[in-house]
C-alpha cells in the first residue's frame, strides 16, 4: 500500500558514478612476519614525519608536556590519524606489576632517539624545537593492530595476534574480526619507534 500523498525524492547525477568515493578506510600493513626459525617478529617500517603545521601541545593527563602529530605516514601509504607523544617518564614496575617509581624515559624520548637525537631538553621551548626539528624526516618503527566497537565505545582487539589468520595467506591476519553478525576493521598504531642512538 503507497500514501496517497505524491512524494518525489531527490537522487544524485549519474555523474557521481564516474569518480565512485569508495570510503577512507585501508587496510593496515601486516605487524608482524614469520622469520626463518618460524617466529612471529615485528616488521620494520620506514614512516616520515609530516611538517611541523602538523604538530600541537598540550598537557597530558598528569599535566607533562605532550606533543600531537597528525598524520605520520608508513613509506607504504598508510597513514596515521593521530600520535600522542608525552614527555611523562614511564613508570618503574616489580615483578608484580606495582609502581616502584619511574624510568628515564618517555614516549617523546623515543620518537627523538628514533630520529639519532640523544639530547637533554630542559625547558617546554627546547622539547618544541627538537620535536621541529624532525619534521620532513624519516624514521623507525613497528606496528601493531587494534579494532575498537564505537557502539558500545569498548575495545573489541589490542593486538595484531588477536586478529583470525588469513586462510588465504599463510602468516598473515584478515584485518578485520567478526562477533555477534558484525565486522570491526583493524586500525594500525604505532608499537615502537625503533631506537638509532645505539
């Protein structure tokens, strides 16, 4: 049965068709590889930094100075929305997991050594001009996957091993992962940032 009432909707020129948007989502790069004693490691990738018009600052949670890059990019395409860089030492564990204190080292520790920067800022200004200074440059690093459920804003996978193997591929993982009739797409982050200080 149709209303009685004539209704008349819009559609989209058939031009549309010829430059098809077909979504922004790739597909991350495989994390990790089997090595010739058959285990799993973390691939190596080349990523370049984009310009410093890219970067920004704010506090972290514990108010250290933290750096937000937007778009770091992998030599093979794939790009990174955002990295979170925190001047904040890492915290020193036990055995057991407990806070016994903190390391020398930060998160935007790493992203400088990853760069060959074995440096001592002091100050808010000095950690901005190291930061700039790797703009446009080339580094290390490895990834890892995650997929998250937007829905229900909980995390469905942490890790590249939580992800089904690719009866297709032997070695690699389908980048996505089913519960309940839904698919949840992998999204790659940033593992490590591989160290050059030596």
């Amino acid at each position: 049965m149709t209303d009685s009432v004539l209704t008349t909707f819009k559609v989209p020129p058939p031009e549309m068709f010829d430059d098809y948007d077909t979504g922004q989502w790739t597909p991350p790069p495989q994390a990790k590889e089997r090595g010739l004693d058959g285990k799993a490691k973390f691939i190596q990738y080349q990523a370049i930094v984009p310009l410093a018009d890219k970067f920004s600052w704010r506090g972290d949670k514990n108010g250290f100075l933290m750096l937000v890059i937007d778009g770091i990019k992998l030599t093979t395409g794939y790009e990174f929305k955002k990295d979170y860089l925190s001047s904040a030492p890492f915290p020193k564990k036990d055995k057991a997991g407990n806070v016994t204190g903190t390391r020398n080292a930060s998160t935007l520790g790493n992203y400088f050594r990853a760069h060959g920067m074995s440096v001592r800022p002091s100050t808010e200004d000095e950690y901005k001009a190291y930061a700039e200074a790797t703009a446009g440059r080339e580094f290390s690093v490895t990834i890892d996957w995650e997929a998250y459920d937007s829905d229900s804003q909980s995390t469905i996978a942490d890790s590249f091993d939580s992800f089904p193997d690719d009866p297709d591929n032997l070695g690699q993982k389908l980048a996505y992962i089913e519960r309940n009739g839904k698919r949840f797409w992998a999204r790659a982050r940033i593992k490590r940032y591989v160290d050059q200080v030596g």
